[in-house]
C-alpha cells in the first residue's frame, strides 16, 4: 500500500499537481494543478451504499469508472453537451475545469425501481412494461450527507437558494437532453439505461456544465436480453464482483462504431 501511495504521489507531481488535496468524496479525490481554472480528479476503487453505510473496494473499480466517464463526456461533448471534461491521464486521472458545484443532484429516471418504487409502493420488477414510466421523470435531491440527501422541489432550490429559475429549468433541460443521447448509446451497446445521476457546477462566467463523473457508479444499467444488472446494484444487493461488470460495459463501449 505505501508503494502505491508512493508511486502515485509521483505521478501527480509529474502532471501540474500541487502537493495539498483540495477535496476526497467517496468516489474520487480531487488535486489543485498549476493550470488555472483546472482540478485533477482521482478515481477511488471504493465502493459505498445506503449514503456510505455499507462500504467497501475493489481494485481497479476507480480506473473502469474514469475510463467510461470519459467516454461518455467525449460523446456529450460531441452532442453539444458543455462539460467539465479536458482529458484523462493515465486511466484513473481526470483533468478538468474548475467549476462552483450546484448543491443539486439531478436524477433521471426512465424504469421504476430503487428508492422511486419504495416512496410510490411500484413494485420492483423485470418485466419492463410494468416499470416503464410514461415520459422520463426528473427529480432534485439536496447534497448533503448529514440529512442523506433529500429529494427536492423546485420550490426548495428557491428557497435555500441553491439555483435560479431559470437555473433549475437548465438542469431538467439538459438532464433530458443527455438522457436521450444516454439512451440511444447504451441500447447500442445492448444496456438499458433505467435511471442515472448526473451534476452540475458553473464556470466562472456562470454558464453550467455538466460535473463529476457517469459510470455504473452513478447509472442503472441493465443488459437488454436478460435484464442482468451491470452497476453498482451488484455491490448494494450482494449479487457478485462489480469489477467484472463494469469490465463489461467498458468492452461494450469501446466497440460502439
């Protein structure tokens, strides 16, 4: 482990890194550079659950992620999609822009299940039809550990201040915006896309951009034949190595023409 510790103390001197950690959240590590306006995320092999109640790690967990992510943000971008993304370096290293985080999680929900079925009492299940929602649902939660995250009105945002109107009406545009990108990639890929997370930060002219990462970490996803989960569903319900799941969906991915 101090070997570890070591060598990537190195490498993040090598790359514009200073040496004070600015940030660790549960899924990442987050660096000052010498490059203005940029940090350089670090992609954890820690897996949690429950608002890290159940933890735990998997080696190479953090490098899938980083890898995906990128591959995902070099397609938003593609779509016009602003994001904080600049490059990756090595496989678990991420440069991006330095952004002021919006406290909101913006979650997109296409299939009832989790903790949607558990506050409407829709039964989990398989069968696709009896979970499809009619339109894609949009819901806010709160950022906060301590009150674990609480869901949200637009109302709420307002009153604590956490966006403008015309803000939030940006959030719920481009979470379905990258919902719809998200959708058709994924079902290439033979995934179903059921419901993902996504955040958001402005930049210092106050345009918002997509933030943080899209991995099996922050998305549902499950195999179109056999509804198989392939995220972190296999860590929250004991069903196996998410490791070699997301193995799995980086495989698919990267064989996307």
């Amino acid at each position: 482990m101090e070997n570890m510790i070591t060598q990537e103390n190195e490498f993040l001197q090598e790359n514009l890194v200073e040496a004070n950690l600015l940030y660790e959240g549960k899924g990442k590590k987050l660096y000052k550079t010498t490059l203005d306006n940029t940090l350089l995320a670090a992609f954890k092999d820690d897996l949690t659950a429950f608002n890290a109640q159940k933890r735990s790690s998997e080696e190479g967990k953090g490098s899938l992620n980083c890898q995906i992510s990128t591959q995902i943000f070099m397609l938003l971008e593609s779509r016009d999609v602003k994001t904080h993304f600049i490059q990756t370096l090595q496989d678990k290293y991420m440069l991006c822009k330095k952004l002021e985080i919006i406290p909101i999680e913006v979650v997109v929900r296409n299939i009832a299940t989790g903790s949607l079925s558990k506050r409407l009492g829709i039964a989990e299940s398989l069968n696709i039809k009896e979970t499809l929602l009619g339109a894609p649902l949009v819901e806010f939660y709160y950022k906060d550990d301590s009150l674990n995250d609480p869901i949200i009105t637009d109302s709420h945002c307002l009153l604590m201040g956490l966006a403008n109107i015309h803000e939030i009406e940006k959030l719920k545009e481009l979470a379905l915006q990258v919902n719809e990108i998200l959708k058709e990639y994924f079902d290439k890929a033979s995934l179903r896309l059921i419901d993902f997370k996504l955040e958001f930060g402005r930049d210092f002219s106050g345009n918002i951009l997509l933030a943080d990462e899209i991995s099996p970490d922050s998305c549902r996803l499950w195999d179109k034949t056999t509804n198989k989960k392939m995220d972190k569903d296999i860590f929250r319900q004991n069903l196996g190595n998410v490791t070699n799941a997301y193995k799995e969906v980086l495989s698919r991915l990267a064989e996307i023409k």
